[in-house]
C-alpha cells in the first residue's frame, strides 16, 4: 500500500473541499479512479464530503453507494452535507439515519450533530425526539456540539420548556450555546426570559460575543422593549462590537420595529461596512412605518451605491409601493427584478401580487397569480383581498369557491376579506356561510374577524347579529366600534349610535375620522342640528382631528335636511378645504328637495366651475332650470355634457331570494322572468293611477318628453328588483 500517495489523494480532496473548487475535485477523482485507490474508504469518505461540500448531493450519493463498506464517516459526510440544503435535503437526512440504523452502524455526535439540524429545519420534533432518545443512549448528549444542535431543535419546534430543561442539564456551554437558547426565547416571543438569560451568562463570566448579541437584541424589537435594546446597544458599543456588521444590522432592525426611526437612521448612517441586509433592514422600517416615500428612495440610493438588493430588500420597496399606490413605481422595481432573475422566488411573487392587487392593477395581479401552478394561502388571500378592496366582490367570492376545491384552508385575513365582499353586495345569507366557516376553522371573534363580522351583519341590516357578535369580542378595537355605530346609524337607529359612541368614549377607546362620519351621519338622519355642530367642533377641540372633506359633507347634508340651506352655503363658503365639488352637489339636491330653485342654480353653476364629472350633478341642475322654464339654460347644460363626454350611467340593482342573486341594470331584457316583471309592472302603475298618483313632470330629466317622464315617474326606474320577491312569493 502506497501510504505516501493516499496522503497525497486525501490532502488534495481536502484543500478542494474547503476552497468548493469542483473542476480540480473532479479532475483528482479521475486520477484516483485510474490510479485503483478509490476502494480505500478513507479516501471515499473524502470524496463523498468533497462533492456534499460543493453542494453536489447526486454526485455525492453516487459516490456514497459505491462504497462497499460503509463506515460512520461515510453516513455523516453525506447526512451533513443534505442537512445543509434545505426541506428536500432534509427529509433525506431523516430516510437515511433510519437506513443507518436497518444498517446497525452506530451514530456518533457527528451523525447527530446533522440529524438535529435537519430536524430543526424540518420541525420534526417527533422525529428528533426519538433521535434524541437514541443520542441518551449512546452517550452522544455530553458533546457540546450535539447538545447545541439539539437545543435549537426544540427551540425551532417551539419547545423552550423542553430546551431550558436540556440547557439546564448540559455540562459544559459554550458562546453557541447561550446564543442558541437566547434566540429561542426570542423566536417564541419570550422577551424576560431572553433577557434572564443574558443576565445569568454575564454573571456565569461568558464572554458576548456578536451572535449573542444579534440574539438578544432581536428579543427587544418591540415598542415597549426599546429602553432594554437601547441598554444593549451601549453594551455593544462598549465591548467593541458595534463595528461587526451582524450587530448594526440587528441594532437596526430592533429600532426599526420599536418604531424608533429617528434611532435607526443614527445607527444605520453611523455604521461604516453596510450589506445588503442592512439596507433591507432600514427600507423595510420606512415602509411599516408608513413612510413608503423615504423607502423608496432610500432603495435608490441602495442601487446608485452598487450594492445589489436581496429577495427580501425587494419584498420590502414593493410593500412600500403597495402602501403608497405607487403602480409606476412598482413596475420599475418588477422590471427591476426581472433583470436580476427574482421572478421565480414565492415571497416576491406574492409580494408583486399584492402591490398589483392594492393598487387598482386586478388584471395584472391575475396574471402573476395564474402564473403559479400552486399558489399558497398568501397568495390567495392577496388575490382576494385585492378583488374586495377593488370592488370586484364577485371574483373574490368566486376564487374562495376556487381555494375550496383544492382544499386549501383559510386563513384570518382571507374570512375577512370575503366578510368585506359580502358586506358590500348585503348578502346576508352568503355572510352567514363564511361565519359558520369561521367557526368550523376555529377563527375566534378576535380582531379583524370580529370587526368584519359585526360590520358584514350591520351592512345586510341584521342589527341583532351584528350586535350579538359586537357584544362577545373579547377585545374591541376603533373599527369594531365604527363598524357598529355605521349600521345602527345607516338603519334608522341614530338615538342608539350616539349612546353607543358615548360608551366608546367611556371604555377608553379614541375616536378617529371614520367615527365621526358616522356620528354625524346619525345626527343627519334625525335632523339633530345642535348636536351635529356639537360633535363636529369635538373633534378638533378635544381629539385634535381636523375636519375633512367628509365631516363637512355630513354637516351640508344636517343643515340641509332641516331646511337651513342659506345656513348651509354659508358653511360651504367659508370652509378651508380644497375640494367643494362634493358639498356643492349635497347642497343641490336638497335644493331641488326643498323646491329652492334659484340656490339649486347657484349650487350646480358652483359644480360646472368646478369641472364636475358627475352626471347626476348636471341632471338635477337641467332639472331645476326646466322647473324654472328656463330652457336655453336646459340646453346649455346639455351642451357642457356633450362636450365633456358625461353620460348618465345606468342604474344597477340586486336582490337575493333563496340563495339566487338577481341583478338588473335599467333597460335590462335578459333575466328568463322579464314577461312576469314588466306585466306586473304594468299592473302596478294602473293601479298607482288609479288611486290618483300624478307625477310631477317639471322635476324630472330634459331629455325625456312629458309622456315618457311621466311613465318613468310612475315606474321607478330599475323596479325589477321590488317585483321579483312579489312572483317568487305566489
């Protein structure tokens, strides 16, 4: 045997192992099979690690399975090199321990060393338990090496207790050790016990070194925890680790999400070797902030520095672009990525999906969905959520239908977003459906499906429901109590909504803007004009809100309804906002309601100078001037139409009678009743003649002549959907 030649073999493997230099590898893998050593089970051992190291796990098991006699290093340089390559490596891992041990090759702490970490990856903790009971017997648990494998095992299975009470029982402990029990705790969200933790090592003389304190500070990255972070960070500084980039970047993202951006911005322009991590770390900060302008400008100072973005830099400016409605902006980074060969990565193509969806590009966001064969439950509730918010409650409801089918189960955001579609078509019975899939998949009444549901029962009128659920969340955010006040408001029970906001206000919980829409909107409904000023100069007094364009329109709409319209246009004058166009168009109508003309004609001239896009404005105003017999102003606003390209848009209505939505736009001749509606109809209006309803002609559109307007006046203009109940009833 030619000792001095298999040294040779070996060293050589070795040194292109450490360097992942395959080319050379391969090339000293055919001298050795030419030169009749590669039956030498060390130097196959050598081989198998080499092409593991290299990331060639085929290569590696072939070279594995030519050995005859396999040795403990054999297993644990190809078990180590696919405990390294994630869940498909890593079920490997766990198939060829249990061949090991058909096998009866005994492992070592090396062989466990891996198993752990393929456990941990895998979160099996069934499986590493056993694992775990068969390294007890071997007497491996002593190894430190084995022991902080397995303490992150259980810490990744979300088992601490189990962890403390291994860390407890382990002889000796090292950095890793410690590291590894601190970031446990802060992956469970155990901030105390992190913090014990890292007190108890200082006082047991263990030096912190960087991962340690990348592992505490994550403990920290909460609101009510920054003044501790803060502690670590002069800690940090102190022993003179500020300078590794792992701590800036954990210094970092722990002011980040305290919400301390003033903090993170210091730190992160104070750290002199920045990756793109730490880049990430600041973009995704402005982003949950809400200050999607400063993310994406921050990524283009990232790109003109040269640093190239990772998948989660880039997850990052899109949510930003998803948060500002900044589709141009959008595009550019998915441009962007393309070029940089991200399509492919899950987390971006959700991430693309949502910025689509929030802001208006459905079509677009459909094509990244479709292009997934298997989309995940992220990415179907982005599809859905997108459709809701974009008004296209069919689809949403119709792709939930879709997820069903392939079995794909629910998760909060997703009841929430078909409640939101539910409640935007009122179909109660549907609403019902997705509540009794709430609770099957045992959502409780938390927040957002409690606010949803409340507010889902509230918008289909069912007031006891809604309220049922109200009363029995445990915990009741503003929107819970929006959603409420917003139904008993919009169904005639004002008197209710306004003791309910007093008891809002009573529990502790702040109002803000849409609350007082809906507060005022209740004092519209019951003409309570004392109180409508009152709540609206509450909420500047005394919360500091200033008043929006949607405050003012409830305040026209009071003063309106009770008749105050001089009162009213004094309001509309004097308000600072910039967009009167919609106080305007309240004002005229109820001018037209009131039969006060000449301000009715002030109001809409108001609307036209205003440029005006909305056809019922110049309706009610051609209306109005053919009521004053002022017909070449009639004309006049019909020109203006003309010009601008403003048409009526037909009306649209629906009803739901046994689980069967009808939906009829005006004009409509499709629906298979359409002879029974009309007769009825017809039926309906002799009737109405008969008893003496004459309508009045002068308020109805120019374009009609006197028979038509009075025919369109007698018949309202979609009644198919008041019929329809009526012929399924007989």
């Amino acid at each position: 045997m030619n000792f001095p030649q298999h040294r040779s073999f070996f060293t050589l493997l070795q040194q292109h192992a450490e360097q992942r230099n395959l080319h050379q590898g391969r090339i000293s893998h055919a001298q050795l099979i030419k030169s009749g050593l590669s039956s030498c089970i060390f130097l196959a051992n050598s081989l198998v690690n080499f092409y593991a190291k290299c990331s060639r796990l085929m290569e590696a098991k072939f070279a594995f399975e030519e050995i005859k006699n396999k040795d403990v290093v054999s297993w644990n340089c190809l078990i180590n090199g696919y405990s390294q390559e994630g869940q498909k490596g890593c079920s490997l891992v766990m198939k060829l321990f249990h061949r090991m041990r058909t096998e009866n090759i005994l492992p070592n702490p090396h062989t466990f060393a891996g198993v752990f970490t393929a456990a941990s990856n895998l979160s099996d903790d069934l499986g590493g338990k056993q694992a775990h009971s068969l390294a007890i017997k071997t007497d491996c648990c002593s190894d430190i090496f084995v022991g902080s494998s397995l303490l992150n095992m259980y810490c990744k299975a979300g088992l601490v207790l189990d962890a403390r009470l291994l860390f407890d029982r382990m002889p000796r402990r090292n950095s890793v050790t410690w590291a590894t029990m601190i970031s446990g705790c802060s992956m469970n969200g155990m901030t105390k016990e992190a913090a014990e933790h890292f007190r108890l090592m200082g006082q047991e003389g263990q030096e912190a070194t960087e991962f340690i304190f990348t592992s505490v500070l994550s403990a920290f990255a909460l609101a009510e925890s920054i003044e501790n972070g803060r502690q670590i960070h002069c800690l940090a500084t102190k022993n003179g680790l500020f300078s590794f980039v792992s701590v800036g970047n954990s210094l970092v993202t722990m002011y980040s999400k305290c919400g301390s951006l003033y903090d993170a911005l210091k730190t992160f322009e104070l750290l002199s070797d920045k990756n793109a991590i730490t880049w990430s770390a600041m973009i995704t900060g402005y982003a949950q902030s809400g200050d999607s302008s400063k993310s994406l400008e921050l990524f283009k100072h990232m790109h003109f520095s040269g640093l190239m973005p990772s998948e989660f830099t880039l997850v990052g400016v899109l949510n930003a672009c998803s948060d500002s409605n900044a589709l141009v902006e959008g595009k550019q980074v998915h441009a962007y990525l393309l070029k940089l060969g991200y399509e492919t990565q899950i987390f971006i193509l959700t991430a693309l999906v949502d910025m689509y969806a929030k802001c208006s590009s459905i079509a677009d966001a459909r094509k990244g969905f479709d292009y997934l064969q298997e989309p995940d439950i992220v990415l179907w509730t982005s599809m859905i959520s997108g459709c809701a918010q974009n008004g296209e409650y069919e689809e949403a409801l119709s792709l939930y239908s879709r997820m069903k089918l392939k079995g794909i189960l629910p998760n909060e955001l997703t009841i929430a977003s078909l409640l939101k579609a539910c409640s935007a078509l009122a179909s109660l019975e549907l609403g019902k459906q997705i509540h009794a899939r709430a609770f099957k998949h045992g959502f409780s009444r938390e927040i957002p499906i409690g606010s949803a549901l409340s507010t889902m029962y509230a918008k289909c009128g069912s007031l006891d429901d809604g309220h049922l659920v109200f009363r029995r969340m445990p915990k009741r955010d503003v929107v819970a109590w929006n959603s409420m006040i917003s139904g008993l408001s919009q169904n005639g029970c004002g008197d209710e909504a306004l003791k309910l906001f007093n008891q809002m206000r009573e529990e502790g919980t702040k109002p803000d803007y849409v609350t007082f829409v809906n507060i005022l909107s209740a004092c519209s409904h019951m003409g309570l004009v004392h109180e409508g000023w009152t709540y609206f100069k509450m909420m500047l007094d005394e919360f500091g809100l200033t008043p929006r364009v949607e405050h003012c329109a409830c305040m026209v709409d009071i003063l309106s309804r009770a008749g105050k319209l001089y009162e009213a246009k004094e309001f509309i004058e004097s308000a600072t906002i910039d967009n009167k166009m919609c106080l305007w168009r309240v004002l005229l109508g109820a001018c037209k309601n009131y039969r006060n003309y000449e301000l009715g004609a002030y109001a809409g001239e108001r609307l036209i100078e205003l440029g005006s896009k909305e056809s019922s404005a110049y309706v009610l105003l051609s209306s109005i001037y053919s009521a004053l017999n002022r017909r070449e102003d009639v004309e006049r606003v019909r020109k203006i139409m003309k010009i601008q390209g403003i048409s009526k848009e037909p009306g649209c209505s629906w009803i739901e009678i046994k689980s069967q939505v009808h939906v009829f736009v005006v004009g409509d001749q499709l629906h298979p009743q359409v002879k029974e509606i009309r007769e009825a109809v017809r039926s309906l209006s002799k009737e109405m003649m008969d008893e003496g309803y004459r309508p009045d002609v002068n308020l109805t559109n120019f374009q009609f002549r006197d028979h038509e307007a009075s025919q369109s006046l007698v018949i309202p203009t979609d009644p198919s959907d008041l019929i329809v109940p009526l012929i399924a009833a007989c």
